[in-house]
C-alpha cells in the first residue's frame, strides 16, 4: 500500500484520492446544486479538492458532470469520453481531455496513471449531451483504486484486475441515488457489494448516496438518505470478503491505515 495515500469523500460521486504526489478527484459536486437537485448540507470545504492534477469525470448527467463545478477547476485535466471531451470543451471546461476505453492515461510528472473502464449506464438518455459512460482505474505505486462511476452490474467486472495486472485494492461504488427507487444503470446496496466482491477488493467505499434530493421530496418515505451507505455495509459484512469504509461527506481516511479484510 502506498504509503500516505489520503481519500477523501465530499458527497455524492465527489472523491479526491491524493496519492503518489498528486490529487484525483472524480465526478466534482462543488457547488450546493446539481440542476433541480440539492446538497442536503453545504458544499464541501475548498482546501478539500483545490489544484487537482487530474479530474475522471465518468459520464455527463447533471449530478455528475455540474458545469459550475467543472469551471472552478480552471485547466486541471478533466478526463472523460472523446465526445463527452468535445461537448465540455464547448461550455467553457477548459481542461477538458479525451480519453478511449484500453488505454493508460499518465498523470503529467508522476507514477500514477488512470485508464477508462466499460460501465453500463445507458437505462435514460439525455438528449442535450453526449451518453458516454465509464468508470476508471487508477494505479500508483502499491496501490489500484477502481471508480466505477454509475453502473449497473455487468460481467466484465471480474475481469478488471486483469486489465491492471493486480489486486483491486479500493472501490469506489454507487449504492444509491437521489431519490429512494433507482432507475436502471445503478446498482443498490446488495449488488454493489456483489460488485466489489466479484472484482475481488479489498476495501469498498460506498458513494453516491446520503447527498442529494429533490427539492419536493416531503412525501418520501423517512430517513431515505441516510440508509444505502450502511445497508452496503451490511450487505459486505453478510459477505465477509470485503471490509467496507463508510464515510461522511467530507470525512477522510489513509488507505495505509485501513484494516485488514476478514479473510486472507
């Protein structure tokens, strides 16, 4: 395990993992708002996800691909879809790079690279943006992070420590949504863990959850929110290959000092 490596969740897709010198952040929710959507609490803390060396943007949905957000980010690499690329580049998202699915993308001045990997997100699709969709790998030094973006499950999953050549050691996993009924190209709590574990990780992250809502959201049912990230938890445990890591919006964790899985 790399040595020093921090992750950070700051609600919903949002996560910055600083590692190998340098800082990751996926799907940037940096504002109180996503389209109609809204945080529930107030929009993570600036020194959290400033000056990132690269940005793995997964697909263009609102609460994923927030043009405010993007914008604050200046010309920090902003990976994603060669279409999703060219439609950014066009609304001003300075950074905005291309990247296929198969091949390794250097982060400028460092060990880690990162690579887009299939996700199977195409259940409603926009017809004001490109559709493109997928998660990525990371790899550093010690260390192999899988962010799966949104996704249903599919087979290749299984397959993805063999486009790395090693272990998954963090995964990154949606396990819920915005509202308590999620539509097709998502995973709930119990798939999500049969994700990580069919992956073969070590430690699961759940994201995507507890984070945003509806402004008209009175008549769901109480406590929604906060339920999928420790229904994941549980879900793993029943499982016992894979430790889950549960977080709070803005709450950190070292990766070296995570502990060991139940099973060798």
């Amino acid at each position: 395990m790399t040595d020093g490596a921090v992750l950070r969740w700051l609600g919903h897709a949002s996560v910055v993992l600083d590692v190998g010198g340098v800082r990751l952040l996926t799907d940037p929710l940096l504002r109180p708002h996503a389209g109609l959507l809204r945080r529930r609490s107030g929009p993570p803390r600036r020194e959290h996800w400033a000056e990132p060396d690269a940005v793995l943007l997964s697909h263009l949905h609102h609460d994923h691909a927030e043009l405010g957000s993007l914008r604050l980010l200046g010309d920090a690499p902003v990976l994603s879809a060669p279409a999703n690329a060219h439609w950014l580049a066009r609304r001003g998202v300075r950074g905005a790079v291309g990247v296929v699915e198969g091949e390794w993308w250097p982060v400028p001045g460092s060990s880690v690279r990162v690579r887009p990997v299939p996700a199977d997100h195409g259940h409603r699709p926009m017809p004001h943006r490109p559709n493109a969709a997928h998660g990525f790998l990371v790899a550093a030094p010690g260390l192999v992070v899988w962010f799966a973006g949104d996704t249903a499950p599919y087979a290749g999953m299984r397959h993805l420590p063999d486009v790395v050549g090693a272990r998954v050691d963090v995964a990154l996993v949606p396990v819920g949504g915005w509202g308590p009924r999620l539509s097709g190209g998502h995973m709930d709590p119990v798939q999500a863990a049969e994700a990580c574990e069919a992956v073969g990780a070590r430690w699961a992250v759940p994201v995507h959850w507890g984070t945003l809502h509806a402004p008209a959201s009175r008549g769901l049912p109480p406590g929604w929110i906060d339920r999928a990230g420790p229904a994941f938890a549980r879900a793993l445990a029943r499982r016992g290959e894979v430790e889950p890591v549960v977080l709070e919006p803005g709450e950190s964790v070292r990766l070296d000092a995570l502990p060991g899985r139940r099973r060798a």
